[in-house]
C-alpha cells in the first residue's frame, strides 16, 4: 500500500513539474524576428545596372501564427505570433541581400521582378523525454520575370532551421529556429548561380 502511495505521489510530483515547466502554456507569445545579413558580400560587376522590385505573397494555410506553445505532454496550448507581417521581413531580407550585392531597389525603375510565394514558415516544438528541439521550416517558390514579364527562373527553396536541446516550447525557442530557417533560405537562393545570372541578364 505505502509501494502504491509513493507512485501516486511521484506521478503526481511529475505532473506538477511538467506544468510548471511549461512556462505560462497558455499565454500568447509574440515575438520579433529578425534576419542576419551575409558576411564577406561584395558587389558584382553589373549589378549597379539593374533596378529589382520584390513582391511576397503570403499563400500559408495559416497565416495567424509562426508556431504552438506546448506543454510537457506535446499538447498545444497557445499560439506564437510573429510581431511583424512574415512576408515584410522576408522581403526585407531578400532586399538587404541584393543591395550587399549592388543591385538597385526602386519600384519607379524596375527592370526586373522577383516575386515569391511563401507557402509555410512554421516552427514545431518536437517534445522529448529529457529535452526538445524547435523545429522551423521554410518553403517558398521563386520566380524572376523581366519587366516585359518574361520568366527566366523559377525555383522552390526548402529551407529548415533547428534550436536543440531545448527545455521549453516557447516562443524564445521558436524564434531562433525561425530566425535560422529564414537565414538558411536566404543563403541557398543567393548561393544559386542561377538566380544571380537571371538578376544580371533580365535587364
């Protein structure tokens, strides 16, 4: 009988911990992310010639939040909102690259058009046993039309970026992995040859 007391007593100890370690579950998190500009960039020859406009469109199935607080059973318990419209800070981030790289932002010019899908920016807190891990996935569709709307690229990026080992599922954790995933797409779109020389030749 005192074998069964000290189970209940432990599993109920357990439960406590988990909530309490769930850090205010049921509370909205808001958070800002924000995105690392590339070092070591340089201008390229020819790119001080060509005037880009971006344009995001936000097509995710759910374009309330980034990511779910969750509590210590995996279970969802509140939303976790990015402080700012997802498809400004990924514009922004592209326009911070092609700038780094000498081309022009100026809509009353434009002689080249960047226009992105963005299909899903989300984090998902993976709940394990000792520690967790945040998640975040970024996938979005690219295409580069020359202003006479000409396409001349066209390419999906699926980008992930991860905060390991982590204790809470909330929005500080999501904001890193988010943060990561959107560095890490940036990374591969400028990295492919191909859009760079679409950027250079569209004008």
């Amino acid at each position: 009988r005192i074998y069964r007391m000290n189970i209940k007593l432990k599993s109920w100890v357990i439960s406590i911990l988990i909530t309490a370690l769930s850090g205010c579950a049921f509370t909205t998190d808001r958070i800002q992310l924000q995105y690392v500009p590339q070092t070591g960039v340089s201008s390229l020859p020819g790119a001080n010639n060509v005037v880009v406009a971006t344009k995001v469109s936000d097509l995710r199935a759910d374009k309330t939040k980034v990511s779910s607080k969750k509590n210590g059973f995996g279970i969802e318990t509140a939303p976790i909102i990015a402080t700012e419209d997802v498809t400004i800070t990924l514009q922004r981030a592209i326009e911070q690259e092609l700038q780094a790289r000498g081309f022009s932002i100026d809509s009353n010019r434009t002689r080249v058009v960047i226009s992105v899908d963005l299909t899903r920016f989300y984090n998902d807190h993976k709940m394990g046993f000792i520690a967790g891990d945040a998640i975040a996935d970024l996938n979005m569709n690219v295409t580069v039309k020359s202003i006479e709307g000409k396409q001349i690229y066209k390419r999906q990026i699926l980008a992930e970026g991860s905060e390991t080992y982590t204790q809470l599922a909330t929005g500080n954790n999501a904001r890193l992995a988010l943060n990561r995933a959107l560095e890490n797409g940036i990374k591969i779109l400028f990295e492919d040859k191909l859009f760079i020389e679409a950027l250079l030749t569209a004008s």
